[in-house]
C-alpha cells in the first residue's frame, strides 16, 4: 500500500466542516467523532454540524485526519471492524488505542504512527 492508496487528503480539505463531521458522524459515530474533537458532548457536535460554526482549528485538523483514516479503512473493512480498530489497543502503536492518539497525540508526530498502522491493517492490492 502506498500514499496514494489512502482516501484523498485534497478531497479532505475542500470539504466544508459541517459535510465533513455528518460524513465522519456517519462512519463511526457521533460519539466517537465528538471524543476526537474533545467534544464535551453529542449536543456540542451538532450544534457545531448545524450551524457550520468552525472548531477551533485543532479539532477540525484531527476530524480532518481521522476521516482519511476511516475513508481508507472503509474501502476494505465494514463499519464494525473500522470501530473496533479505531477504539482497540493497536499492536502496532505500541498498544495504544488510535482514537486516543487522534485526540490527544500531536497529529505531526502520531500521524504517521497512525497512517503506518492502517498499512499494515489494510490488506496489500
């Protein structure tokens, strides 16, 4: 798997916010999406969805990321299987759970640790 085999960074970044959290809340969930954006609660989320208020600019910047993640995992697994990669201790991060990096890691240096992860997940061809 190479870089071009992950969803589009450029389709990523031309999505306006509200498309982009209803496309990741879609995908896994508006609790999951709301614990990546250090969202206090669901209500915070849609409010935000609703009103297409911007995050501050480093929540978006992980929702942004974690939608090319499960884009890229979604192109190979079902919808359960991407959940539980996402909340499960990751062998390849050191057993550290990858929604917990999205949240709290510094995305320069997690995000390849994360991108390196969902390679070795994905299968090759």
């Amino acid at each position: 798997m190479n870089s071009s085999d992950f969803a589009s960074g450029e389709q990523t970044t031309a999505l306006p916010f509200p498309k982009l959290a209803q496309k990741i809340t879609c995908s896994i969930g508006p609790k999951l999406t709301a614990y990546i954006a250090s969202m206090k609660d669901l209500r915070a989320l849609d409010r935000r969805i609703e009103s297409a208020a911007a995050l501050y600019k480093s929540a978006e910047e992980r929702l942004r990321f974690a939608y090319i993640v499960v884009k890229t995992l979604a192109e190979h697994e079902h919808a359960a299987v991407v959940q539980a990669w996402l909340t499960g201790l990751n062998p390849e991060l050191d057993n550290r759970v990858p929604t917990r990096l999205l949240r709290e890691g510094d995305l320069e240096k997690v995000g390849p640790e994360i991108l390196g992860a969902v390679r070795a997940f994905v299968p090759e061809g």
